[in-house]
C-alpha cells in the first residue's frame, strides 16, 4: 500500500495544525506529520513547542484519526514523544546519533528514518542497523535530498536512492521531496519522480498559509492544493505498481 504522509513542518498552533490535519485527511494522507522538536540549522530560529506541541498532535489525531509521526530530537524527551506518536521520526540531522537509533530500537515504536544530508546510502543502512538491532525490524527508510554542488535547489533528491536502497533492503523506502526542493513548484514534479522510481511513500509538507509559516514556508503545499497533489500521486502509484498477478509471479 502506497503511504502518503503529509502536513505542516512544524507544530506552530493549535488552529494551523488543526486546520492542515483536517485538508491532510480529507485529500488522502494516511498519517500526519509535524514536528513538536524542530532541529534548526541555527539557534535563533524558531525550536518548536515542545510538549505543547505534542499535545496539539494529540489532539489532531483524536479529531481526524490519522496516526502521528514526529520527530524525537532528543532522546531525553522519548517518553513524550513515545506517548504520541505511532512513528518517530528521526531528522537527517540526527541519522548517526547512535544513542537515539539505539532507545528507538528498544521502545519497539515504528521508525522513519531520514537519511543525513551528507551521508552515502551505506552510513543510512548501518544506521538502520542500529534500530534492528534491538529487535525493532518496523524502520521505513526517507530519501530526502543529499548536499551537492548545485544550489538551485534546497539539496539534490537521489532518486537513485529509491531501486538502490530497494535492492539492498527489505525496508520500506519512501521520498521527502519537500526538504529537497526548497521550493513548493518542484514538490510535485519531485514527488511524482520518486513514485515512478517505486517509492513506497511520500512525505511532503503542508501549511494553510506558507508565507506566514515559521519553518520552511518556500516549500510547504497550501492546504488548497493538497488534494488535487494527493490525486495525481495516487493515480501515478497505482500505475506503477505491479498488477497482483505479477507480483506473485516474480
Ligand atoms: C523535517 O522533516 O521537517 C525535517 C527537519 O527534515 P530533515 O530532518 O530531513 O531536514
Ligand atoms: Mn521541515
């Protein structure tokens, strides 16, 4: 099953992440994300609200029934977070904090795994590593965009990724092209690619009003275009997914 996951970068307020919920679920995502913990490049930018934030989520979840990904940014908060989210997420910048992977892998909880900016396919899958081996084998792996020379975009999406990480794991692998654009123009060309590419999800951010958001507003879908977006990936991923006779033939 294709998983869409959508909805803001961060938890700001109640009303902005209530409202994107309520789009998220009626254009067709399965989950909600949002971040409580934000892990900014700079400390002077807006951290996120912390356990208020999680609360919000909560209460997103019990209107709209979606589950929740956020993102655990300190293992010191995994009981908070462990107390809302049906996955965690672990933010690029945080791939290789072995620490973190290691009390994800014993609370048992579902994984999303983004891969670190700078980080080859190999650092990805040790890291994963460290998940599993606690017994937690439920680790969805997330390209989001790696650092390159080029800088007309946020980072370049390896939409290799995709068939390579699919090759060499069982995992499920899905797409953040929302980070890896930088701007929201690019968000459905780049989605669109890496559903062709066979990715099993796509996690994209949205927002009700992009240029008043407090973290990465360029990139954020509005909450009006979220449906037809969600329509166009859908329809691409049931054509290329294998017919079931297919697939049970290989
Ligand atoms: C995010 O999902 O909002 C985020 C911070 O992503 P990344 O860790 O990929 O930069
Ligand atoms: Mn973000």
């Amino acid at each position: 099953m294709f998983r869409l996951i959508a909805g803001p970068c961060t938890v700001e307020s109640r009303e902005q992440t209530l409202t994107t919920a309520r789009a998220v679920a009626a254009g067709g995502a399965v989950m909600l994300r949002g971040g409580a913990w934000k892990p900014r490049t700079s400390p002077h930018s807006f951290q996120g609200l912390g356990h208020a934030g999680l609360r919000i989520l909560a209460e997103a979840r019990a209107e709209t029934g979606l589950p929740i990904v956020t993102e655990l940014t300190d293992v010191r908060e995994i009981d908070a977070v462990l107390a809302v989210a049906d996955v965690i997420q672990v933010g690029a910048r945080n791939m290789s904090n072995s620490a973190l992977l290691t009390e994800i892998g014993r609370s048992g909880r579902p994984a999303l795994l983004k891969r670190g900016a700078a980080s080859t396919i190999d650092d990805l899958l040790a890291a994963a590593d460290y998940i599993l081996a606690e017994g937690n084998e439920d680790v969805t792996l997330c390209e989001r965009g790696i650092r390159t020379f080029e800088t007309s975009t946020r980072f370049t999406l390896d939409v290799a990724a995709v068939p390579v990480l699919k090759e060499r794991t069982r995992l499920p692998v899905i797409v953040d092209p929302s980070h890896a654009a930088g701007r929201r123009e690019l968000v459905r060309p780049l989605a669109l690619a890496a559903v062709a590419a066979g990715a099993d999800g796509l996690i994209v951010e949205v927002h009700p009003d992009p240029a008043e958001a407090l973290c990465d507003g360029p990139q954020a879908l509005t909450t009006a275009e979220f449906a037809a977006f969600a329509d166009d990936v859908y329809a691409l991923a049931a054509a290329v997914a294998p017919a079931p006779s297919l697939a049970a033939a290989a």
